[in-house]
C-alpha cells in the first residue's frame, strides 16, 4: 500500500468504482446537438458560424472570447440550426449553437486513426499554438484553456509537471478507463507537456485503488522510454486530486493562499487533459469528445457504463440511450458525489468537462437531522485547506465578513470533507460557499477600485 499522500486533512469515503470494468463504449450520434459557449472557464466564446450554415466535425464554430477563453468546434458535421440562449447543467441561460445532425464527415487533416505518433514536434510555439487552435481546456474540473496554464509568466520556471490520474472522486472511473485504454496516448501528450515546460520533472500520480492503471503505466513509460517521467502510486485520501494536495503529495511544497501551483514549481494537468493534449498535437484533433461515466448507488451494475460522447450531446439523450433515469434516483449528479453539482436540467448538454451522469438515491442524499455544534473539531481535522469550518460556519451566520476574511474562508475549495464528517449534520459546505462567495466579491471589489484610484492618479499625473 503507497504511503504517499497530502499531510493536512481528508477523509475516505467508499470508493463505489462500480464501472470500473465497464470498457469505454462509443455513443451513437444524436439527432440534435447543442453546443454551449462557456465550456471553459473564462470569457465565453463568440460564435462565428451563422444559422443555415454547413459545418463540418472539427470546424470551428466559436472562437476565443478573450485572453482566458477557448475555440469551440463542431463535434458533428450538420447544418446550424439557431444560435440562442439555453439552459445549461446548473439552469442558467447561456448561448448554444445548435447542429442538426446529417452526418459525421470531419475537417481535412484530423486523423481519426488509432496509430499512436510518437515523434513530438520540435517548436515549443508552434506546440502551444495547436494545443490553443485545437480548444483545449483542463479535464479534470476547472476547464481552465491550457494553453496558457502551459506558458507560465515570465520569471516562473515549472520544475514538476504532475499528471492527475487521482480519480480521487467516489464512482467516477472515466480517467481510469482512458489509463486502461489510451496508456500511452496519455503518456505521450504527457511528454508533450513536459517539452513545452522545458524539459521539467514529470510525475504521473495515481492512487493505489488502480493497481491495474500503475501496472499499464509503467508497462507503457518503459516500452516508450521516455526520459524523466515517472509513475508514482499515492494512498488513497479523498481530495487527493485537489491540484494543492497533490502538489503537497508529490512535492511536498505547499502553495500559499491566492497563490497559483507555478509559484512553487508546479504544473498539474488531469489524465483526459493529457489524452487531448495528444490528439491535438498528434493527430490535429480538437476537443469535442471526451469520456464520461454513468454510474451511482440506485443503478443496476448493468447499466453502468463509461461512453465516449461528443460535445453538445443533450444529458437525457445520453440517459436514455443507458436504460433511462432509475426510478429511486432522489439526485442527479454532474461530477462526484462530494465536489459535483447537482443537474437542474436533464435537457442541458454535455460539454468538455463533463466527466458523470450520477444517480443518487434518498438514502445516499439524505441529510441526517441537524442538530447543535458539539465542538468536537472533526469539521476541521477534515479539512484539507488548514480551515476552520465551525468557525466559518458561525461567523457567516453572524455575517462577520471581515473576519471571514481574515480566516481566508476564499482559500475553501468546496471539498465537502467538513459536511462528511460532522456529526451534527450541520450544512457546512452550503454555509461556507455562501460565505465564499462574499468574501470573493468584496477582494474582487477592492480589486476593481484600488486599480480605477492607480488609474485616476496616472491620468491627474499626465495633467
Ligand atoms: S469544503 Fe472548504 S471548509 Fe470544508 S473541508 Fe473542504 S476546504 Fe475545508
Ligand atoms: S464537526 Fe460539526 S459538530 Fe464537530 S465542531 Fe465541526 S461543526 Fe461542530
């Protein structure tokens, strides 16, 4: 059993890999796809396809909506039937393009086939530039474009890149399906980072509830014979996959509050980022399929299942198409059942960080009765952040935002290992998100203030 893990906090809830067996499945193509603008995080993207147009499968029908923004493109070849606001998974309006579908002819120059490339290009820009033209984004939650997480500011020297393969998540088993079954497709868009980054350490982190995963990662490292790269079985501990507690594991570097994994040293990029990584550069293929699981307590083994989908494919299409919705499903889940969130809208469509379609019964879902604070500090040996959440949790009810401040309730990342295990059920996660996202707004307001008084120095200074 590895030893390796982060030092503060976590818990360990039953792992429930109940698909893990089940082999990634290609889901027939829809009639209708809707394609959402915000698939990353960042400005939207802007649609540059107009209704009655002809797509292609790879073409781009959005670009870039600013600095922080990705491509979108078109995972079907079809005709654009409208573009307008749709409600996506947590019920927001959002633009969607919508394709009818006609077919699956993709843009010249993607190769489709299943012959690995090796022979990474030399031109570190001209790498960036595919990853950046083919919509990449990270896959492991935050969808943050990784073409700019891959090109650190000036005077930022990357010395780790950690691949992710922590699948940290209970049911969850699409990153453990793609370790099985794209090893070294992984292993070399791994590679492919590790280049950009200029040539740095790269650890490919797995927890040790995949022994097969290790066991074909190492396998696959060796017959490529990579340089420097590495695979690294880490304990099993929910958050592990948290990009601070893995850094902690791996390097044993904490990452200061605020501050980003660059500040000391590190990279994380998750599993499926690295596949795509791979099929951008390699087989100039862009991001609009990705895999997903469907799985939870209330549905039979046999209809759990991992699918290879594409993008903008309508949630009840893809329900449907398992065996429908299980009757006893109390909630439906898009992520884990710790971090994800629940889905407001069966109709909403996948995007590229869509990684589950979770069905959860009453008994999983229900909150045991509240009862008072006992003290007894589980909430905070739980949590992985250092915090205190009682304490956040009472001085949110007082609305103390300033001291909610002061202990950095901003540095939360809504892990829920508070609310597992306190023992009054008291709703800690639900309090601290509302506290949070306070906070967030006064340090963004300061922010947008302190920058309009420097700019309205700078121009009194011209005058
Ligand atoms: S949800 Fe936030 S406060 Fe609760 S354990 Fe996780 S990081 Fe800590
Ligand atoms: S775990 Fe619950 S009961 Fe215990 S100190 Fe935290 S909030 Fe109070």
């Amino acid at each position: 059993m590895a030893k390796i893990t982060f030092n503060i906090g976590g818990v360990h809830p039953d792992d429930s890999k109940i698909a893990k067996d089940r082999p990634i499945e290609v889901l027939p193509l829809p009639q209708t796809v809707w394609v959402s603008m915000a698939q990353h995080l960042g400005a939207p993207a802007k649609p540059v396809v107009a209704v009655g147009d002809k797509v292609l499968a790879g073409q781009v029908i959005a670009e870039p909506g600013g600095f922080i923004s990705a491509f979108v493109h078109s995972p079907v070849s079809g005709t654009v039937k409208s573009i307008a606001p749709r409600k996506d998974l947590a019920g927001n309006n959002m633009t969607h393009i919508e394709i009818a579908v006609e077919g699956d002819e993709w843009v010249e120059g993607v190769d489709l086939s299943d012959t690995l490339v090796t022979a990474i290009p030399e031109d570190r820009q001209a790498i960036l530039d595919k990853i950046k033209a083919c919509g990449v984004v990270g896959l492991g939650g935050a969808t943050f474009p990784t073409h700019v997480k891959l090109n650190p500011a000036p005077g930022s020297v990357a010395e780790c890149l950690i691949i992710n393969g922590a699948e940290c998540e209970p049911f969850l088993t699409s990153d453990y399906r793609i370790m099985l079954e794209k090893t070294k497709e992984i292993i070399v868009g791994a590679a492919i980072m590790q280049k950009v980054l200029g040539g740095c350490r790269c650890v490919i982190a797995i927890e040790d509830n995949k022994p097969e995963a290790i066991s074909a990662m190492r396998k696959a490292l060796g017959e490529l014979g990579y340089s420097n790269m590495e695979v690294l079985p880490l304990m099993k501990k929910y958050p592990q996959g948290g990009e601070k507690q893995l850094i902690d594991a791996v390097m044993h570097r904490q990452v200061g509050s605020g501050a980003l994994p660059i500040s000391v040293g590190a990279v994380v990029q998750n599993m499926a980022t690295a596949l795509a990584v791979y099929e951008a550069v390699q087989k100039n293929k862009p991001l609009v399929t990705n895999t997903l699981t469907v799985t939870g307590d209330c549905l039979p083994v046999e209809k759990q299942h991992n699918y290879l989908f594409r993008i903008g494919m309508p949630l009840s299409y893809i329900a449907e198409y398992a065996g429908g919705v299980p009757g006893d499903a109390a909630k439906i889940v898009s992520g884990g059942p710790m971090m994800g969130k629940a889905i407001a809208n069966l109709d909403a469509c996948t995007v590229k960080g869509s990684s589950s379609l979770l069905y959860l019964s009453e008994a999983m879902t229900k909150r045991g009765e509240q009862s008072a604070c006992i003290r007894c500090g589980k909430c905070a040996q739980a949590c992985p952040m250092g915090l205190e959440p009682f304490l956040l949790y009472r001085l949110y009810k007082a609305g103390n935002t300033d001291e909610l401040e002061k202990n950095a309730v901003h540095d939360c990342i809504e892990c829920g290992c508070c609310l597992y295990s306190c023992p009054a059920n008291i709703p800690l996660l639900d309090y601290i998100r509302q506290a949070k996202g306070q906070v967030l707004g006064i340090i963004r307001a300061r922010a947008a203030a302190a920058k309009a008084a420097a700019e309205a120095a700078k121009t009194n200074e011209k005058k």
